[in-house]
C-alpha cells in the first residue's frame, strides 16, 4: 500500500453477498472513523479502525439494507473528507 496525500471514500460495488465495498484512501497512520448516514441524517453503519496504516483500503459495508442515497463521513486524526453515495443494488 502506498500513502495518498488526500483522504477520500468512494464506493466500488457490491460484493457476491450484496454488501457495499468501498475504497478508502488514508493520507496518515492514525485512528479513523466511517459514518454512513441515511438520507434522513440517521447513522446507520459506524466503523472505527484504530491505527489505521497510510494508504488505500478497502472497507465492507456489513449493515447494508437497501438501495438509496448515503452520506459518508470519513475523519482521521487531522483529517476529514466526504462524499455523497448513490447506491443501486
């Protein structure tokens, strides 16, 4: 894994059990924390990786339900980055 100097999330698919897989790209080591909100602003999926190494990684998204629009939030230690996810399946 190579470091990245922006902190990003992106979506890339669904898996064989229909669950999100997602791409995270950490610009440093330290603890990071994912927030999946519904479009209603609820949480509906939080995950904590604690020492997380630099580099790109990537993330199932167990709870999955149901096709919609999410918001993800990604905070790092010095760092936070967002993105808007449609997802159809």
């Amino acid at each position: 894994m190579s470091p990245t100097d922006k902190p990003s999330i992106r979506a890339l698919g669904t898996n064989a059990k229909d669950k999100v897989v997602m791409e995270l790209s950490v610009p440093e080591q330290g603890n990071v924390y994912v927030d999946i909100l519904d479009r209603h602003g609820d949480v509906v999926w939080r995950m904590d990786a604690p020492g997380l190494e630099p580099g790109k990684h990537e993330v199932v998204w167990d709870g999955f339900s149901q096709p919609g629009i999410y918001n993800v939030y990604v905070k790092g230690m010095t760092w936070d980055a967002t993105r808007e996810m449609v997802i159809y399946t």
